[in-house]
C-alpha cells in the first residue's frame, strides 16, 4: 500500500491488492459502488479538494444523510490528508455554528435536505471558505458530482498512523459542552482488531447493515470502516429506521450483519407482531445492540418475535468501539448485562478516591486499549480529568462486576445520587419500574424535594391499554418499594408520551431536570 498511515488509502488500496475489486463496497438502495468505483470516487473528491486549497490536517465538516456520496465525502477528505467532521443531519442552525466553530471547518460539504440549515449560519462562520453542495445548490456553492467529474484522480496524501483523520462529537453530553472525539488511522485499526475480527468476526462474505448513524463513531466503525476492512458489502440505510422501511430493507438486502440500537429492536417487535411479520431477523449471522441500555425483557422478545439472538455492548466514541459485550446465548449471560471486555480491553472499577472495588460493588470504569483517543479535541476542560497517567481513561458510567465476570451497567457518575447517605442508581430504579405491565419506558433522575434534599424522580411513558395517573403512580411506587430497597422508590412520577432521545436513540437524561430552584414535597419512603 502507497501510505499505509491514510486511512482511506489503508481501506481502499488492500481491497484492491487483495483482487477485490470488482466486488461491491457499498450499497444504498438501487445504487451500488464496487471498490473500485469507489476508489476512483474518492481518488477524484481528493482531487478536487486539493485544488479548493484544501490543507493537510484541515476540517471539513460533512452534514449529509447516510448515502454513498456521504460516505464517499468521509473517505474522500481523509484521502486529502484533512480530516472529516462527520455531524448529526438532525442538527439545528444553533448546533452546526457550535460545529463548525469549534472544528475550525474550512469547508462544508451538505446534501439537498440540509441546505438550508447550513446556509442559515453561513454569516456567522467566516473562517468557511468553501460548501459543497449534493443536489440544490446553495448560492456560491460548488457541485458535489461537477467537481468529482471534473477532476483527476489523486494519490492519497501520506499521513501518520496517529495523525487525526476523523473528529467525532460525543452525544448527549448536554447544550454547550461539546466534546470533540480525534480519530486515526492508528484507533481505528485497533478497534477493528476488537470489534471486528476478534467479536463480530466479520469476513468479506458479510453483507453490513448498520442504521446507526454515520456522523457517530458506532454508525461510523459498523456501517462503513469495519465492513471496508475485510472487503465485506456495507449496505446504507439513509432513512429514519421506521419499521416498514426498515423491513423492506431487510427484505431487499438480506444482511448477514444488523446493527441498532435497543430502540430499534423493540420498535421492529412491536411492528412485526403488530403487522404479523413472523421471525423478521431469522436469517442474520448476527443482530448487534447498543449506544444505549438493553432492558431486561426485550431480549426474550427479539428472540421470540424477531426470530434471532442478539449481542449486547457498551461503548464510547473515545475508543471507536464497544469495550464490553456479549451475545444472549452466552452460557451464564443474563439479560441487561453488558457482557465482558473485549480482547484487548482492560477494564477496571474504581471508587471515588481511585482503589480498586470488590466484587458486587458499584465503582467508576476505567479503561485501557489500542483504540482510546489522545485527547479531546482543543483540550476541552470537561474532558481534562479524564485521560489518567499509563494510558487509562476513566469514563462517566458506574459498573458492578459479579463473581462470574459480567459487567452490570449502574448508571452515569453524575447521574447516581445519594438519598439518606445511600447511593441510588437511576438505571437500577428504571429496569423495576419497565418490569411493571403498565410502563413501556421510564427514566429516573434525583430531584430536590422543598428541603433541599434529592429523592428520585421518575418520568414514565404507559403501554398500551394504561393510563397514567394517581391510581397508577401509587400502584407504582408500592411496586419498587417491594422489589428494591426502600429508599430507593420514586417520590414522585410524571406520566410522559415520550422520552427524550438523541439521534442515535441515546437517552437524554439533562434534558429531564427540573427546573432550577424547584422543590417538591416528598414522601418519607419509610414502609407502613
């Protein structure tokens, strides 16, 4: 290979020298690239960008829905040696100037939906020389197939294995907290080496449908880098993953891989048993989930109803894959575990003064691999604390390991609250109150009560054929205060039509506090 530290050379160049060429690389619909017209493609945009000045090591944010120009995008910038800023399509105007800012972006390359809320922040963003456009054209604008046909393909620019080449931003970290994720060539071959080969062991016969975005690094790894890397077919899925279109999908491309989210494996559950779809999913090699927490009871159902077992992960865009995972059929797993570390992932929990936990204790995750970051981009204060010395990261999220060494996730370190001297974990209150008939969905969070003191508060959305309501919210309360610890019942519960959700189906828990200075009256939790 001509620049092994390129990462789109990397992916590219040893499809070619292994003779696949000729196979298909990506798919989207009715449309389909081989890899060698994708190498061309990409050889082209490489081109193009060049002569719009485009330098090494610059940012080029890409706000596109997932189709093979957007992929085409992504490869095509770190071909040019720049680096690719990949951002939600569900971004609002506010959000991109944040984005684009903060990268530092030069150029923006956008398809036809998205013009617009581009061209809103245009103003505001003078350091963006360029925009290329997919589709309509925005004023001044330069068009994306114009350009791509109308240059030479180039060679890929020589990059180091550690030099960034993808900028990722971290979900659900909250308005005004962005946390910028550097990628490269060296991270994301490591984590192909623990996702890819060694968990999903994925080869060039698979056929890789992810709906995961790829603006996030678990859509970006499954949906596009993972498959490439074993010269496998990575079929894109640009709609928003509705079942009827999703079945179709699943129907028209028989995928040997699926990737979602829980959200999504229980939206195609409830769809197929609605609509009489029997065992959707029988025919998958593998049915892959995670970017948010399984609950316990949906695993039986995609088993039953969907036709398949399911492996289960945990993981962080700063190492660009899961860190702990298992499949349902595990010997010894049990749902709403997260399953072990992967090869080459080392974990460990630790409590607040950074010892070592025992057994059956909640401690923070630290951990340890060849695909952890560097750092947050523009070292970002909210990211500072957490790169430690001998290369651990500690993350936000609290852990319990059992004696048979699966991982149980207890919820976010800030997101854990202590009610009379007593740690409550919100993700243990929710699994009780989802195991009632009557909830589908619940969050909890701690809320001030009109002491001043936090008790949990929960936000519950009903299932079929319930109504919220007092009756309801008391049944509920009597029903954790029977299968938890007392003190760790909700005080109060707000009956919700939804949760709030990111783009990838991550919970929103910040955006379910209360409102600051409000107090309530809470009971004493204190059992009759």
């Amino acid at each position: 290979m001509s620049q092994a530290g390129n990462l789109a050379a990397w992916l590219i160049e040893a499809a070619q020298a292994s003779g696949a060429g000729s196979r298909c690389a990506l798919r989207e619909g009715d449309r389909a690239w081989t890899y060698d017209e994708l190498a061309t493609t990409v050889g082209r945009l490489s081109g193009a960008l060049r002569a719009l000045r485009l330098g090494r090591g610059e940012r080029v944010l890409i706000l596109m829905r997932d189709t093979l120009e957007a992929a085409a995008a992504i490869l095509g910038v770190i071909h040019a040696g720049a680096v690719a800023v990949p951002v939600s399509e569900l971004a609002t105007p506010d959000d991109l100037r944040e984005y684009v800012l903060h990268a530092g972006a030069v150029i923006a390359i956008v398809d036809e939906p998205h013009a617009r809320v581009l061209d809103a922040i245009r103003s505001a963003t003078h350091d963006l020389r360029e925009v290329i456009c997919v589709g309509a054209r925005l004023a001044g604008s330069h068009d994306f197939h114009a350009l791509v046909a109308g240059a030479a393909p180039q060679p890929p620019i020589a990059m180091g294995p550690s030099d960034v080449c993808v900028l990722l931003y971290s979900a659900g970290s909250g308005p005004g907290e962005l946390r910028a994720v550097p990628h490269c060539q060296q991270t994301i071959s490591a984590a192909h080496d623990s996702f890819g080969r060694d968990l999903l062991q994925l080869t060039s016969a698979d056929r890789m449908l992810s709906v995961a975005r790829l603006s996030t690094a678990y859509g970006l790894g499954s949906g596009l880098l993972q498959p490439l890397a074993v010269q496998a077919e990575s079929l894109l899925f640009p709609a928003q993953p509705h079942s009827k279109t999703l079945f179709q999908a699943l129907d028209s491309y028989r995928p040997t891989v699926l990737v979602a989210t829980p959200s999504v494996y229980a939206q195609l559950a409830h769809d197929a048993e609605r609509l009489d779809v029997a065992r959707p999913l029988v025919g998958l090699r593998l049915a892959v989930a995670g970017a948010e927490g399984m609950p316990e009871r949906l695993i039986p159902r995609i088993r039953a109803v969907l036709g398949t077992e399911v492996v289960v992960g945990y993981g962080l865009t700063e190492i660009f894959q899961f860190a702990l995972a298992g499949r349902s059929s595990d010997p010894g797993a049990r749902p709403g575990v997260c399953g072990r570390p992967l090869a080459g992932v080392q974990v460990r929990l630790v409590d607040e003064d950074g010892d070592p936990v025992g057994v059956d204790e909640i401690g923070t995750l630290e951990l340890s691999c060849g695909s952890l970051f560097s750092g947050y981009w523009g070292g970002a204060a909210t990211g500072e604390h957490d790169l430690r010395g001998g290369g651990w990261f500690t993350t936000r999220d609290r852990f319990m390991v059992d004696r048979a060494g699966f991982y149980h996730h207890c919820g976010r370190v800030d997101d854990l609250f202590k009610v009379g001297g007593k740690w409550v974990s919100p993700t243990e209150v929710e699994r009780a109150l989802v195991a009632h008939e009557a909830v589908w969905e619940a969050a909890v969070i701690g809320a001030d009560d009109e002491e001043g003191l936090i008790k949990p508060l929960a936000f519950v959305v009903t299932n079929v054929g319930h109504d919220g309501g007092p009756e309801l919210e008391a049944e509920l309360k009597d029903y954790v205060k029977n299968v938890l610890a007392p003190y760790k019942y909700p005080r109060w519960i707000e009956f919700v039509d939804a949760l709030p959700r990111g783009p990838g189906g991550k919970l929103l828990r910040y955006k379910l506090r209360p409102s600051r200075g409000r107090r309530r009256r809470a009971e004493t939790g204190t059992l009759p």
